[in-house]
C-alpha cells in the first residue's frame, strides 16, 4: 500500500439491525420466562402500588432484574425503560439509541392468582423523542409456551408465520378488552357507562384477558378482532403494536393532551384491529372519551372533575 494512502477505516454500524435487536430481546425474555416457569406460584406475595387493582409481587421485580442485566450484556449502550424500575438511561441519547420498554410479568393480577395468562413483553425502539420508532417485540406467554415476535420481517408465532385476516363486522366480532377499565370509570364515569353498554351491545362477544400485551398479541394472532384500552403506558404496548402492525392489522390512537406528535407507543388510549377495518363502535367511544377529557381540561360546563 502507497504510504501517502490512508489505510480504509472498517465500518462500524452504530444501531443493530432489526433482527439482532430482536434477538437480543427474546434471549432476554426466555431467561425471564425460565425463571418464572420454575416459580411456585400457589404462595405469592403480593404487594399493592397505588391500590388493590394495580398489585406487584416481587417476581416482577426479580423478573425485571433478569431481563435488565441480560439486555444490558448483550448491547451496554441501550436505555431500558421498565415497569418497576424506571428508565435506566443510554450511554448516550441520540437518534442512533436503542430503547428496550420492558414489562417483566404483564398480568401480575392473573400470575398471583394462579392463571396462566400473563407474559413477558420487551418493546425495541430506535431513536429518541418524536423521531423514536418500534423496530421489535416480543411477547412471551410463560405458561402457554406462546413466543410472538416480529422484526422488520413478519410477525409470527413460536416461529411459523402469523397469516393476516380481515376484521369480522362488529355483529361477528369477539374483542378482548378491559375498556372501559377502572381508571377510566373513576375519571370519566358517564363516558365509561355508556361505553360499557355500547359496546357490549354493538359486538358479538367482550372477553376481559387482563393482560394488554397478550391481548394484542391475540388480535395479531387473528384470535380475537379487536382490544384496545383508553390508559397505558409503553412498556405495555410497545412489543404488542410492532408484532400486531408486522402481522398486517391496524392500529388507531388517541394522545394524552398536547402530545399528539410523539410515536403510537406513547399514546395512553388505543384500538388495535386484526385487519385493516375497524370495529366503528369501539373507535367512536374512544373519540367521545377523547372528547371528554379534553372538555374537562379546558374546564367546560358541566364537564366531570
């Protein structure tokens, strides 16, 4: 090589592709997922966060614990933001950070009782702030031995591809959905009894599974046409949105006021669909919630506080 020219500097891809992200997150939640098939669950202590419907046990947290260091050895720069112990931020924000949004056991109230329906959920996104984007999830169903997954390819199931259907018309259609739940009762409680009858009335069949995660992962599977929720946070969402838009369903969301520019995962309300067509009746009660909640943060007559 002529010493006046410079020898060629490798290239360095600063952000995983999304397969290794995806990866790196199901080897995560399959060490969670272990340790939770090992656990004797007919004796656990529960404790209460903020009241007896939102309860943590401390698998959840050891579970967390697991999946932290785990995501943390394999990609030391990443941001984890979890359930039970916050955000654990990036070696260094930017639009190249890669985010992990961990939900150590979704359906604690289902594990404590002794149902097989609560799982491990690791959302990865790439980016920060509005410009952040899904690129991964997993959902992993302890119990069940279910694994959903999807990357940049589509979504599939214990590895065999997931098939998209169409959405069955509301008289047709089953919907796997607490809404509206207790949350939105206690804030909205004329919303939330109109909703209750509405919807029961203008679907087939209301199945309450008590996991938003697997719920999702249903809707993405074809087993259900429709879930949604009107409060959530990211670290229930984030693997159920990417998973059920890679298996071809659709997805609508309602934003927490002024923020209507961030990214789907983001946003607390939600109706996730099977196919491309929507159940009206359930997009209609999330606009009139919607509705709702900003009339009262404007403080308009009659509005409930």
């Amino acid at each position: 090589m002529n010493a006046e020219t410079p020898a060629p500097v490798p290239t360095v891809r600063a952000v995983p592709a999304p397969q290794e992200l995806l990866a790196i997150a199901v080897a995560a939640a399959h060490e969670a997922a272990e340790y939770i098939r090992s656990l004797d669950r007919d004796h656990l202590a529960r404790e209460y966060k903020t009241s007896s419907h939102d309860i943590v046990t401390e698998h959840d947290k050891r579970s967390e614990e697991i999946i932290v260091a785990s995501l943390r050895a394999a990609l030391p720069s990443c941001r984890i933001v979890g359930e039970e112990g916050g955000e654990r931020a990036a070696a260094q924000a930017g639009p190249e950070q890669v985010s992990f949004y961990v939900d150590p056991i979704d359906g604690t109230s289902n594990f404590a009782a002794g149902l097989p329906l609560f799982c491990v959920s690791i959302g990865v996104a790439v980016g920060a702030g509005e410009q952040e984007r899904l690129v991964a999830g997993v959902i992993d169903v302890p119990i069940l031995e279910q694994v959903f997954t999807a990357a940049d390819g589509p979504a599939a199931l214990n590895g065999r591809e997931i098939t998209p259907r169409a959405t069955h018309a509301a008289a047709d259609a089953l919907l796997v959905t607490g809404f509206p739940s207790q949350r939105i009762i206690e804030e909205e409680p004329e919303v939330a009894a109109r909703a209750a009858t509405d919807l029961h009335v203008g679907v087939s069949a209301v199945r309450h599974l008590g996991s938003a995660a697997i719920e999702l992962a249903y809707v993405a599977a074809g087993w259900a046409d429709a879930t949604g929720l009107g409060s959530i946070n990211a670290w229930d969402v984030a693997a159920g949105f990417h998973i059920l838009e890679r298996a071809g369903g659709s997805l609508r969301t309602w934003p927490a006021l002024g923020d209507a520019r961030l990214p789907a995962h983001h946003q607390p309300a939600y109706v996730a669909c099977t196919g491309q067509e929507r159940i009206e009746v359930f997009d209609r009660l999330q606009d009139e919630l919607q509705a709702a909640r900003e009339a009262r943060a404007a403080g308009a007559p009659g509005a409930h506080v």
